[in-house]
C-alpha cells in the first residue's frame, strides 16, 4: 500500500492456492452470495465492492473485487496493509502519516466505480433545479441536464461520481453509502416506540419529504377559531425544523454508516446526528466546519441555506419570535454526535390543555391565550381559570351532531378503527391516529356511554363491536 491510493483488489472463494477451481455448488454459492455484501459492510463501513458469481471447466466460484478508495478503509477500526501473503496492523507513525496525506481531502469527494449515469435520480435534479431557479442561485446552461448540474457542482471527478453525487442525486444511495436514511419515531419516553419510519432516497428528496411526513404523521396541529377564522397550530414553527433538518444533512458524517435520527415526544423534538464538532465549539461561539463540502454547496446553491454558519443563529431567533423555547444544542463527550431538540410553545401547551378539559367545545384562541399562564400551570386538579376569576373546569356537552368538526372527524376515524379490527389495542391506535392515549381511552369511554360501541369479553381477551355509526 502506498499512501494516498487505496487501489483495492480481487480475492476468490472456490479456489486452492494454485488457481484451480474447487466447485461450490449452487446452494452454498448462493448463501455466499446473500451474507458476504452485508459482513463486508458490517465490518468495513464500505460498500464499494462487487461480488459475483463466477464458473469455468470445473465448477462455481465466487470473485470479490475491491474497488480502489480515495480514504483508507478500516477494518473493525484498524487499518491494515498486505504485504505478500500477510496482513499487517498499520499503527502509530505509519497511520498518522496515511491520515495525514487525505487530511485536506473530504470523504464526500471520493469516488465510487459503480455507479452509472442511470442509477441517478431525475426527479432529484428536477428538485435541485426548482429550488436553484427559485433563490436565483443558478439558471440557464448550468441546469440544461443533469451533466451540467454535476459539472456545475463539482460532482465528477476524472469521469467519476463522487460520493457527494450518490448521496444528493441517486436512486437508492443507501445501496451505496450504509446508512443513509433518516429514522423517525414517535416516542413514548425513551424506551417506548409507539410508532417509527425509515425514510430513504437522495438528500435532495429527503429534504422534502421529512418535513412532509413529520407534518401529516408525527406533528399535530390544534385547530381553535378567532371567529370567523380558523386557526391551526402547530408545536414547533416550520421554519425552525426546516432549517434543523437541513443542517443535519449537510452535516451528518454519513461515512460513520448512522443514520439521522429524529425522535417524536408529546412535547419535544430531537434530531440527533453523526458530527465532527471542535472541542471549543459552544452556541454562543461556534464556526461553520463543513464535513461535506460539496455536500453543503449544493444545498447553498439550491437556496435550502442562506448563508452558512448562520443556522444556529437563525433557529433561536425564529423560536423565541414563535414564543417557543430556545432550542437546546448538546454535543456528545468525544464531539463526535450532535443533537438539537425542540420544546413546544405555551400558547400550544394551552390549548391542548383547553381541548383536553373541554372536549367538545369550540376553542376560542382569544380566551384561551387569556388564560395561557393558568392553563400551563401543573394544577393538582387539573382544572383551569375560569372567566370570573375561580378555578373551574367547563361541564362537556352531550355530543351527537357536528357541531366540533375536528371531535367529530376523530371519533369518526376511531370508530372506523374498532370497525376494521376489532382486537386493536391502545398502543395500534395510538400509533394509527396519531392520537395521546388519554385523548383515545377519553373518546371510547364517551362513544360506549352514548351507545355507539361496546366491550365484548374480557379487556385482555375480548374486542370491540361498533352498534352505530356517527353521522
């Protein structure tokens, strides 16, 4: 091995040590062919090699090629050289010298060989291409074709796509770079998942998507009326999460094979990811280190980031304009993980708490953010302020008509639920409707005592039977 090329290599299973085939069969090849992929990344975090099945004259074998790397790759976290038939452990000067010489390299410009102009994404580029025409970044001859887009960028290298170019353009890239994908739960606490998704694609479709599905599946809004309008509101402000989410894809250290985490609580919302942080980073003096370069310059010419090293900045600001709290920033003991999370508003705290005590009533924003101090109280009562100063809690209404179209629509799906599976338990539900379980257990006792649904059995063993629809 020399420094600075990692040239790679072809290793054979099925044969002896003089060249001859030692026939495997077709099942073992196959299992072969199945496990030895997911070992090779397991092991080395890179997958930039090709296993084939191969035959000649005296049976079946299988030829494993190495493609040659830009970066060392490490095995089980050691670097190793072959020198003749052994293997040596590369370490102390040896490796720093080797490091040293890729220091002012970044993963994200190293390139893979097999990858081809087809296995690139066109809806990818086109979204690169509304959103460059839209911040007045780039137009004309640079966005022509997806070429001039990767030459523009800086995407190709001696004909070659960077890893840059997978990760921001590729169909599947998660077949290329381990672990790109960004994981999203709805948590109970820490060790209860109520539900999850793995979201997978390019970046440049990932920074569409996440948002959308945090909106529609893990984020509720509360709607409440200024008469005659109809206000919703939302935990955390979108600008906010927009900009969280865009900076862990520029800066997660997708070569760590970790996918980007966002964990979904009733109240908060973390996004933690794989980060190279300098140990005197802090909120208040921090630098923009850029991981991925090339990465980070696609997403400031496609205008998805202002300026950079601004990120930050703009996510406080943007919280405390939305009456949230300030986002936290916490770095990991070795500054290699980096997590933000998000706490809901008062105003939203209040109004959950409102619709909670008065089920079926009309929330009225103004009164509501009247009594938003009472309201984000821990009352040992669970009551609220009333209008003449006590502490009262509104008597809820007898409900068999549409008079609330958000309590109708939810008792409505939950019905349809019960309908569809009759043995479905609390936690289903809660991960079905996107609901807090109180809310759920609230609704079925009110849709049993007014004679819409029914208990048939025990609560371990029994199930539902839906007597009446809502109309």
């Amino acid at each position: 091995m020399r420094y600075g090329q990692w040239s790679g290599g072809k290793i054979y299973i099925g044969k002896d040590d003089d060249g001859n085939t030692v026939d495997l069969g077709i099942n073992e090849t196959r299992r072969l062919l199945e496990s030895i992929p997911n070992s090779i990344v397991q092991a080395l975090n890179y997958s930039n090699v090709s296993v084939d099945a191969k035959k000649d004259d005296n049976g079946l074998y299988i030829e494993i090629i190495v493609h040659k790397s830009d970066f060392p790759v490490f095995y089980q976290g050691s670097m190793y050289k072959r020198i003749g038939t052994a293997n040596f452990k590369v370490e102390g000067p040896q490796q720093q010298n080797a490091l040293i010489e890729v220091r002012n390299r970044t993963w994200d410009s190293s390139v893979v060989d097999n990858v081809s102009i087809d296995d690139l994404d066109e809806e990818s580029f086109e979204i690169f291409r509304e959103e460059a025409i839209s911040s007045g970044k780039l137009s004309g001859k640079a966005l022509e074709s997806r070429e001039k887009i990767l030459e523009e960028l800086e995407l190709i290298k001696d004909g070659k796509f960077t890893v840059a170019a997978v990760l921001l353009f590729h169909r599947k890239p998660s077949k290329v770079v381990s672990g790109a994908s960004v994981l999203i739960g709805k948590m109970r606490n820490d060790a209860d998942v109520v539900s999850s998704d793995e979201i997978k694609g390019s970046l440049m479709k990932l920074s569409r998507s996440i948002l959308d599905i945090l909106k529609v599946k893990y984020l509720y809004a509360l709607i409440s009326y200024d008469m005659p309008t109809r206000i919703e509101t939302y935990p955390y402000p979108f600008d906010v999460l927009r900009e969280a989410v865009f900076n862990s894809l520029m800066h997660n250290d997708w070569s760590s094979g970790q996918s980007i985490l966002i964990k979904v609580y009733d109240h908060s919302l973390s996004i933690l990811n794989r980060a190279i942080i300098d140990e005197d980073w802090t909120v208040v003096h921090h630098k923009s280190r850029h991981i991925n370069p090339l990465i980070s310059n696609v997403f400031n010419k496609a205008g998805l980031v202002e300026k950079f090293g601004t990120g930050i900045t703009k996510m406080i600001d943007s919280c405390k304009n939305a009456g949230n709290p300030e986002p936290l920033f916490e770095t990991a003991a070795d500054g290699m993980d980096f997590c933000v999370t998000f706490k809901t508003s008062k105003i939203y705290r209040a109004l959950e708490k409102y619709r909670e005590l008065n089920d079926d009533v009309v929330v009225d924003y103004r009164k509501v953010f009247a009594q938003i101090d009472k309201l984000t109280e821990n009352n040992s009562d669970g009551t609220i302020n009333g209008t003449d100063g006590t502490i009262t809690k509104t008597k809820t209404p007898i409900h068999d008509s549409k008079s609330n179209d958000y309590i109708y629509s939810r008792k409505k799906r939950l019905l349809s639920e019960l309908k569809r599976n009759s043995q479905i338990t609390l936690d289903q539900l809660e991960a079905a409707l996107s609901l807090p379980r109180r809310t759920i257990a609230r609704d079925i006792e009110w849709l049993k005592e007014n004679g819409y649904l029914e208990r048939i059995g025990s609560k371990k063993s029994g199930s539902w039977h839906v007597i009446k629809e809502l109309e």
